[in-house]
C-alpha cells in the first residue's frame, strides 16, 4: 500500500496547525481530524458514490504506523489506553524538518 502521499497530507497539515499555534505543546490532532484530511467526502447529491472505507481506514492506520516508528508524529497514548481518552497525534521535530525539505525541494523542481 502506497503511504507516501498520505504521509505528506498528513505531516503538511500538522505542520500547518504548529505553525499557527507558534510552536504551541498543546497542537494536537485527533484522528478525525486526520480522517478529514485523507477521507473523501461524498457530497450532498452524489447518492451512487460509494467509498471504499476500508482502504482508507487500512491507508490511515498504516501512514500513522510508518510515520510513529519514523519519529515523525508522537501519539498521546502509549500502552496504557484510558476509556474514552481519544488518541491524539503530534508533530515532532524530525517531522517538522522534513516538511520544511519537502518544501525546499518543491521550490527547486
């Protein structure tokens, strides 16, 4: 499964949050919030578009899987899950400074 573009949709829109909350701790995003991020919506008169849910919701799990063991993202729950804690993902340095050569190496091409 392809996770490279998810990864970048995902790390760009983090990246964007931090730097409105100007390097703000707290700037964590839930997994809906991602879902928005990578999920197409069906619009309000396309009854007959039919979305493939699991391939998205098998894309997500394995974009946040890579990018968690890369050091990219930081998830707020560990091994310890709380009931009704959501899980919440932050940037990390590493993830902010890859998004920023991402950008280099667009304004280069």
């Amino acid at each position: 499964m392809e996770t490279k573009i998810a990864s970048q949709v995902i790390l760009a829109n983090m990246n964007s949050m931090n730097n409105e909350r100007l390097g703000d701790p707290s700037a964590a995003v839930g997994l809906n919030q991602i879902k928005m991020w990578l999920v197409p919506q069906k619009t309000e008169h396309d009854l007959d578009y039919d979305i493939n849910h699991h391939y998205f919701e098998t894309l997500l799990r394995s974009t946040l899987d890579e990018l968690v063991a890369g050091g990219y993202i930081i998830s707020s729950i560990n091994e310890s899950i709380e009931d009704g804690d959501p899980q919440m993902f932050s940037l990390t340095q590493k993830g902010a400074k890859y998004v920023e050569e991402l950008i280099v190496r667009g304004d280069e091409a």
